[in-house]
C-alpha cells in the first residue's frame, strides 16, 4: 500500500470504547480518514458521529451493510465480546485490515475461527491491548528477556478492584459480553507475563469462578437480577515450558488486591506492584530481589512514564502497520493462546475438575 495513501477507516460498534478509537484517529488526519460507522442499535451510530463533530460520517445499522457499500482499508470492532467473532471474519472475508477490541473472542473456537480467516485473507489483524506499549510493560519483557531472573517457573498475577463492576450495559450480560471480569481485565493481565516469557502455550488449567457481588440484591439492587458473568476469577495454569501460573482476577472482593505480580526465576525474583484497578501499567517502582553468594540484595526498577497516550500509540502502530506492511502490532498468533487460557478457565470452573487446553497449529 502506497504510504502517502490516507486509510478509509470504518467503526463497526459506537459505544464507549468506540469514542477512544474515534479520538485518537482524529490524531493522524495525514494517515487516516472515518468514513462510515455501524452499530445495531436504530440511530445510536448517526448520534455517536453527530456528537462528535462528523456529520458526514456514512452510517448504518449493519456492519455487513456498511463492508458491502463502502471502500473500506480498515475498521476498528469495538462491538460486544459476543460480536467480534462474527465482525471480525467478515471484515476479513471482505479484504478489510482489522483492529479488534480485547477480548479477541468468547471462546476458543471463535478464536481459531478468527486466525484461519485472517491467514487466509493475508490481511492485517491486530488486538487491542494497548498496555503492550506502556514502557514499564516493555521493562519486564526485556528483564525476563535478558536473563537476569534466570529461568521462570513461577508466576503469580492479576488484579482486580475491591468494588468495581461495570453498570448494567453489556459487560454484565452473558448474551453480549460471554465473559465478565475474565475478558475485561483478566485478558491484560496474562498478557503482561505471558508477553514477557515468550507466550508459551498452555496445557492444563483448574480453574473457579463466581458472581456473588454482581448477583447481589444488597450491592445491586437494581440490576443483580440482570448480571450473569463472573466477577471473579482464579486459576492454576501449566504452560507447555514448565512456568505454571497462580491467577486470579476480580471484579469486586472483600480486599484491596488480590496481591501483587510476581515471577520467581532460577536466578532472581521480581515483583511488580499491583495497582488499584487493573489500568495497563504498573502501581509502583519494580523491584529485583537475588542472592549473591551468601548475601540477599534488592533492587528497584524505576518507574517510567509514558510520553505518549497509550491508546494513540495503539491506533497509530495499526496505522503505520497497514499502510507499511509490518506484522500485527499485538498478533493473533500470541493472543489466541490469551483466548485458550480464558476459555479454559471457564471449561474448568463449570465443570468443577482441570481440563486439558489444546490449540491446533494453523
């Protein structure tokens, strides 16, 4: 694709999310353009559009509708987790570059069903987990990386918020989000570990799950008969490289934070501070902790900052991956691996016993 070419961008789904792709498109008018919208919901995409300044948007009630009547280069999903699937391979079937919204899917059928559309199409599909460019995400790959900790065998993460669910919208229904606090902040979660130790693929998980708080009357009395996802999660996960990985993940619970990341290495430890809701980055300084002959030492990682808005980072390496013909910013090479833990996790809880996970080469 010629690189003084602007994209035709179209956004399939306009809730909240979308507001964030939106406004940071608008940053590269050189790179890209919004020509059309979708969303399922009667006028909910012409309001979006309208209220955000861009009248002249092209919309409809059908992302079929909009693949078939417009040129599009690309599109951002940000519909229900229960529609990306869907959304996905059909933006695909259609030669359209993608950037889906996390959780890549459901369950790890549509997961497998997204990848072998997207290898056959040869175009471009990235997921959105914006925290891969926060610098201090990018610290811990390059500690694990460099060998400093030695061999990983052990990972403790998540996170999780003592009062937290989401309102009563989408997230909170099975029929539109199919996972709850698994998909919305469990997914970010494994990433920041399993991006760091090179995404090795999963081959047990004993897994639970619940929703006391959100089905609640006392915590939500007005909408607990309306909730049917979990709001927390907790997993033990056998990877194929040795590394097992204690998880767990909440919504709401009767404590400030499950506990900060740890990942425990032949050589050294690290532990990196949780933060109060899981938000893509890191509560505090990291610190290293080894044994060096018969002394114990310590030592801090500094905090980084960001000098860019993660998500602007997220919609401009999508950009720049499209119009230069680079590999997938986040691939679904490595995500789909994400997908088959989440899926495993729900498979044991439901079933009460460890299930085998199994991800078949495409």
């Amino acid at each position: 694709m010629a690189e003084n070419k602007k994209l035709k961008i179209g956004i399939i789904g306009t809730g909240g999310i979308a507001g964030a792709h939106l406004a940071n498109y608008k940053k590269f008018p050189e790179l890209a353009e919004i020509v059309a919208g979708a969303d399922i919901v009667p006028g909910k995409a012409k309001k979006f559009f309208d209220k955000n300044g861009m009248s002249n948007v092209r919309c409809y009630e059908n992302h079929v509708e909009m693949l078939e009547n417009e040129e599009l280069d690309a599109v951002s999903i940000c519909t229900y987790n229960t529609q990306h699937a869907v959304c996905a391979i059909d933006a695909l079937n259609r030669g359209v570059h993608v950037l889906l919204e996390k959780p890549m899917s459901v369950t790890l059928e549509e997961a497998i069903a997204i990848r072998e559309v997207e290898l056959k199409s040869g175009k471009i599909l990235s997921i959105g987990f914006q925290p891969r460019f926060d610098p201090n995400m990018k610290m811990i790959k390059h500690i694990v990386e460099s060998g400093e900790l030695g061999d990983v065998y052990y990972i403790q993460t998540g996170g999780g918020r003592r009062r937290g669910i989401p309102g009563t919208g989408s997230f909170v229904k099975k029929e539109t989000a199919g996972i709850g606090a698994l998909g919305d902040i469990g997914c970010y979660s494994l990433d920041m570990v399993l991006n760091a130790i090179g995404y090795p693929k999963p081959v047990t998980v004993s897994a639970y799950k619940s929703d006391f708080f959100g089905k609640n009357p006392l915590e939500r009395p007005t909408s607990y008969e309306k909730f049917s996802v979990d709001d927390f999660a907790a997993a033990f996960i056998r990877l194929e490289n040795g590394t097992v990985i204690d998880f767990r993940i909440a919504w709401a619970m009767n404590i400030d934070s499950p506990g900060d990341t740890i990942i425990l290495g032949t050589k050294a430890g690290l532990r990196i501070p949780s933060t109060d809701c899981w938000n893509g980055t890191v509560g505090g300084p990291m610190t290293i902790y080894k044994t060096i002959g018969k002394t114990n030492m310590e030592y801090q990682v500094p905090l980084l900052e960001s000098k860019t808005d993660l998500f602007e980072l997220k919609i401009k390496s999508f950009l720049l991956a499209v119009l230069k013909d680079r590999p997938a910013p986040v691939p679904t090479s490595e995500i789909i691996i994400n997908q088959a833990i989440l899926d495993g996790i729900v498979q044991s809880a439901e079933r009460g016993r460890e299930v085998e996970i199994s991800i078949p080469e495409i």
